[in-house]
C-alpha cells in the first residue's frame, strides 16, 4: 500500500527497439519490409544461379550466334539485298561479346538485389522508389525477350523474377512500410 499523501510513480515506458546496426530509435521495420527484404535476398540468388548458368553457357552463346549466321547466310545468297553474315573473325568477337555482358549484367543484378535489401531494410525512401522503377523496367523487358523467342527454362525463370518483384514492390508499398520509411525520414531530420 502506499501513503494516501505520495504520488504514484509511473511506470516506465518501453525502449522502443533499435534498429540493427543503427543509433536510430526508429525501431525494426515491419513484417511487409522483412518479406520484402527476404525476396530481394532470393532474387539474388536466383539471379546468382543465372549467373552460373552465364558463366557455363559460352557453348550455347556460341551455337546460336552460328546458327542465326548460318541463315543470315543463306538468305543472303538467295537475295544481296539482304545483310550480309558476320565474318568469322567478327562472329567470335560478337559471341565473346554476348558472353561478357550476360555476365556482367547478371553480376550487376545480383548487386542491385542486395543493396535494395539492405537500404529499404535501413528505411530508405530513395531505394524504394528505385526498386519500383527497376521492378516496371523489369516487367517490360521480360514481355519484350518472352515475345522474341521461347524457351521453357527461361521463361518459368522469367515470371519467377518478375513475381518476386511485383511482389517485393507491393510490400515496400503498403501502409505499414511507408510508416517505416516515415518514422526512418522524421529520425534523421
């Protein structure tokens, strides 16, 4: 019991949680940000599987080049008209160059996918707003290559990617993380 003349010390309040590695008060992201972040974190890894597959597909690289050299060829000799086919000094070089930029271009992707993860875990608003540019450019470009030609592999692959970044951007956007992005924006001001 306490004395009927003393006031009643209030309970105190609970530390908000820190954000990891961080000084901010701002606290954990929610649940939609993690998913997120987890997705990103897959995204790379199904972008570092590509990525292997670039590394070993030279082979491939190569017998299609030939083969479309080989009909550039032949309509070439039925009408002169037509362009002509690449040399083969200048095929080798064009299918060393195919092979280069699919590797660097998955390696590049492979980085985009972490660096979103870790800055829209850290809340910031930039790196949502490049995910969601990233993700429309990422949906054009796939129903732009899946028009060109098919291919089974590469198509489950495709929308795979594609759903994991559609779904990545809704939940950097629901409610709950734009809460998130705000309160981080509010802390650092």
């Amino acid at each position: 019991m306490s004395d009927p003349g003393s006031t009643p010390t209030p309970e105190p309040l609970p530390a908000a949680p820190t954000y990891e590695n961080s000084t901010s008060a701002v606290g954990e992201p929610p649940k939609s940000i993690r998913q997120a972040v987890a997705l990103m974190y897959a995204g790379a890894v199904l972008s570092a599987i590509n990525l292997l597959f670039a590394i070993f597909s030279k082979s491939r690289i190569h017998d299609s080049f030939v083969t479309a050299n080989a009909k550039q060829a032949a309509e070439y000799a039925k009408d002169h008209t037509k362009a002509k086919p690449l040399s083969a000094t200048a095929l080798d070089h064009a299918i060393s160059q195919a092979w280069v930029v699919s590797m660097v271009s998955g390696a590049i992707t492979v980085a985009l996918w972490i660096v979103l993860a870790q800055t829209n875990k850290k809340g910031n608003s930039a790196a949502r707003i490049i995910a969601t540019v990233l993700t429309v450019l990422n949906v054009l470009l796939t129903i732009a290559s899946l028009l060109g030609s098919f291919n089974l592999l590469t198509f489950v692959a495709s929308i795979v990617m594609v759903l994991i970044a559609v779904t990545v951007t809704y939940l950097l956007w629901r409610p709950e993380s734009s809460d998130y992005y705000g309160a981080v924006k509010a802390a650092k001001a």
